[in-house]
C-alpha cells in the first residue's frame, strides 16, 4: 500500500511537473513569436 502510494505520488508529481514544462514552453514559443513581430515590425 505505501509503495503505491509512492509511485502514485511521483507519477502525479512528474505528470504536474510535464504540464507546467509545456505550459511554459508553449508561452515561450508565443513570447518569442511575438517578440520577433514586434522588432520586424519596428
């Protein structure tokens, strides 16, 4: 029981922090997209 419980633990965890590296990657992406147009365009 308490070896489940560590593996769902970690597995949330690592599935937490996959999401938040995507997010972040993903407005990185936008930041530096619209940085890019913002200096073309000026």
């Amino acid at each position: 029981m308490h070896l489940l419980e560590y593996i769902f633990g970690h597995t949330l965890l690592f599935e937490f922090h996959q999401q938040c590296y995507i997010s972040f990657y993903m407005w990185s992406q936008v930041v530096m997209h619209y940085a890019l147009g913002f200096v073309i365009f000026f």
